[in-house]
C-alpha cells in the first residue's frame, strides 16, 4: 500500500538536523510534499525549490509563530507538521538543578506547545490537517537516571492528545509516535564503547529496564515512516492516538 496525501502539500519540521527528523524530511520530500525544515542544528542543503531550512529555538513561541508565518508565506498552507524537535536528559532526578530541569522542559514540553499551538490555530482556520509529535517511550514508564526526560516527554504526549481532542471538530489530527532505543547521535553519545547496542538490545535488570524483544534497534527511518503513516490519508480517522515503536521494550502497544 502507498501511503497518500502528501504531493504538493506543505510540511513543516522541527528537529530536522536530528536522525529521525532529517528521515522525516526525506519521506516527506520522496513523497512530493514542500517541506519547511527548522533546527538549531546543522543546515541541510537547500537544494530544491519546495525545501526551505530555517534555524528555530522550538521553546521561543514567538519565533515559533514567525517560523510557521514564514513557511505560509514562502511554500504556501501547512496541512502537515511534524514535531521532531527534542533533548535528552539523563541524570538522576535528585541531582538534577532546577535549571537544568527547567531547560529539559522548556525544549520538550514546551516546544510541543508552542508548535500545537501555532499549528494548531493554523490548521484549524484551514478545517484540515495532521499533525505527529515524536514523543518517547520513556513517557509511558519510569526510567533511572532519566526523570525530567520523561516527565516532559509524558507532558509532551498528553498535550498532543488534548489537542487533538480541541481540534478534532475542525478536521485536524494530533497523534504521536513513541520511539524506543533509536540508532541516532541523542542514543550513541550515551555509550561508552561499542558494545553499547548490545547492552541496550539485552536490557538491564539491575537499572530495572527490560530489553527489547525484537532484538534490534529502531532506525530513524523506522520511526519516520510511522509519522509518516500518521500524517497520511490512509490513516484519516485516526487521532489522539500513541503509537509505541520500541521492539515492544516497553511490553505495551
């Protein structure tokens, strides 16, 4: 099956230096779609004329507001958004300062409600898109050493959720995509050697994380192809929806 409903259709990307985002923004551009792509990161080349890279701080709502203004003004309505933008935290929750905790919040739940928010508005005046928020499994269960990550990642999701809900009259769907361990830099730069995927792959009782059972890692174009899916026709009533792509690490769909 081909999934439908992205030539010549406007996409706006955060996260789009990131290894599922720039996965993201090839999918979207091999479908035909015009892609609005926005990081801090490294530029991609702006190498046709229904591509535009633009920097953006996700937790800054008015630039934000500019971004999604822009991207109306260059390449025309956006009817599709996709939320890649995000940081890892990984440290104990009892020695984490209340800065740094604010920061870790301010990029994943607060990114995901500015970009809800100016979406959102955008897509309702439309009556019609579809919006995917890459979240993280690390929503749905504790982890050690990892509080503040999946406390915003649970507030990111709920958000999502609660705006698909406001915006389900107008025709617009929010859904997420929950990765698990993804063969991107975020899950490299935590391995000290290269064993590291086969200790993640195996699980550690001791830091009470199970393993994953399909015995291999995502890659980002695993995660990216279900936002893709997300975002097409084919899945048209189909919203608020959570859907885990971990190798089932997390013993729940």
């Amino acid at each position: 099956m081909k999934l439908s409903g992205f030539q010549d259709r406007t996409a706006f990307v955060t996260g789009a230096a990131g290894g599922i985002g720039r996965a993201v923004v090839t999918a979207l551009r091999d479908a035909g779609a015009r892609v609005y792509a926005t990081d801090l990161g490294p530029e991609l080349p702006q190498d046709q004329p229904q591509f535009l890279w633009r920097c953006l701080d996700v937790s800054d709502a008015e630039a934000m507001a500019r971004a999604v203004a822009d991207a109306t003004r260059q390449l025309g309505p956006i009817t599709l958004g996709v939320h890649a933008a995000g940081m890892l935290d990984a440290e104990p929750l009892r020695r984490t300062r209340a800065d740094r905790y604010g920061r870790v919040m301010d990029v994943n739940a607060g990114g995901t409600f500015n970009l809800l928010s100016a979406l959102g508005n955008h897509m309702a005046d439309q009556r019609r898109g579809a919006i995917a928020v890459i979240g993280s499994n690390a929503a749905g269960i504790p982890r050690m050493n990892m509080g503040a990550y999946g406390a915003s990642k649970a507030a990111a999701a709920m958000l999502t959720r609660c705006m698909g809900l406001e915006l389900a009259e107008q025709g617009v769907r929010c859904n997420l995509v929950a990765p698990g361990s993804t063969l991107t830099p975020m899950q490299t730069g935590m391995w000290s050697d290269d064993s590291g995927a086969a200790r993640v792959i195996a699980g550690d009782p001791a830091g009470f994380k199970t393993g994953i059972p399909l015995r291999k890692l995502a890659t980002p174009e695993d995660i990216a192809r279900a936002a893709m899916f997300l975002l097409s026709e084919e899945a048209g009533h189909i919203t608020m929806a959570d859907l885990y792509v971990d190798g089932g690490a997390t013993l729940r769909g």
